[in-house]
C-alpha cells in the first residue's frame, strides 16, 4: 500500500470537515488505513492558532497565521513518516488566501513548493452568504474571518489561487450532490 495525500480546503462553514469525514468513511470501507487531520489540528501549534483567531486585531491575525503554518508543518511531518495509508488534510494550501491580497500568491507559491502536493486537492467552493449562514447555526464564537466581507475576500483570494492541479466542487446548496461529485471524483482518480 503506498503513502496518499488529499487535501480538502475552503472557506470557513463550506463543509470541508463533512466532506472529509465522508471520505474517510469510504476509503475505509473498502480497507484503507486513513489518518485525517483538520487544521488548527488539537496539538501545541494549532491550539494557540485557533486561540488566536477568536481575537481581533492585526497581532492576532500574524499569529493566528504562524501557529497555523507551524501546525500544517508538525502534520506534513506526520504524514511523512507513516510509510503507507491515506492521510487527509482539511485546510492546508488555501491557508494562505487569509492573508493580506497582496501576499497570499507569494504565500501559496512558497508552500506550494514547499509542501508535498496532494494527489488530490479539494476546493469546495461555497457562496460566502451560505458559509455565513452555516457558521451562525453552529452556534459558537465567530472567528475573525467568519464575518460576511471577510468570507468574500477570502473566496475571491482563493478563487485565483487554485489552479488545474485543483478539483473544484460547489457546495452552496444543501444535499448529496456535491458529495456524489467528491465520490465520482475519487472514482475518476482511481482512489477508490
């Protein structure tokens, strides 16, 4: 069995997490061994940046966005030495469209070549007024990017950063179409 990456990634309330575990349910089904990490993750790093990003204010966005490159780094390293099986990552590339316009394509290159490229990279694309809703029924505290503008800005960084290497799939509306998308996709790339 070889090491495999997928990336699920996208705005805040877009499903990622959903879409993930959904994943992870069918590769093990049919007897992969799967590890799926969401980033901030429970460790050291991804604790202090989910901290930081129920703050406000230019400091917490820095480090909101260090701790979350330190955390995605402790998982790649993870990922690395695991030797076989499927690893999932919910937030990973996209991380950077929540930096300031001008630097997120710097940022993206740089992890982009950085980082181990997924075998399958995820944009699930939402409408930022369908994410905003999504975030209000959870019920939890909002994090500085899950205001309205934000999630647009956001989207629309996004938006240009993904490329060909990406699968896009549209979940702004509720239901099984998007993650019958998702699953022809696996079965397109002969993952499952």
């Amino acid at each position: 069995m070889r090491l495999r990456l997928i990336v699920v990634d996208g705005l805040d309330g877009c499903g990622k997490d959903t879409h993930a575990q959904r994943i992870r349910g069918l590769l093990e089904q049919s007897g992969e061994r799967v590890m799926l990490v969401s980033h901030p993750s429970r460790g050291t790093f991804g604790r202090m940046s989910k901290r930081s990003l129920e703050r406000s204010g230019g400091a917490a966005r820095l480090f909101a966005t260090l701790f979350f490159a330190a955390d995605v780094l402790m998982s790649v390293r993870r990922y690395a030495s695991r030797g076989s099986g499927t690893t999932i990552f919910v937030r990973y590339l996209l991380g950077t469209a929540y930096l300031p316009e001008s630097l997120a394509p710097i940022g993206y290159r740089l992890f982009r070549n950085l980082l181990p490229f997924p075998h399958l990279a995820l944009f699930i694309d939402i409408e930022p007024e369908v994410a905003a809703r999504r975030i209000a029924d959870r019920g939890h505290m909002p994090e500085m990017f899950e205001t309205q503008e934000r999630l647009e800005s956001v989207r629309r960084i996004a938006k240009k950063l993904v490329s060909h290497e990406w699968v896009t799939i549209d979940n702004s509306e509720d239901g099984e179409r998007p993650f019958q998308e998702v699953e022809r996709v696996l079965r397109e790339r002969s993952i499952l």
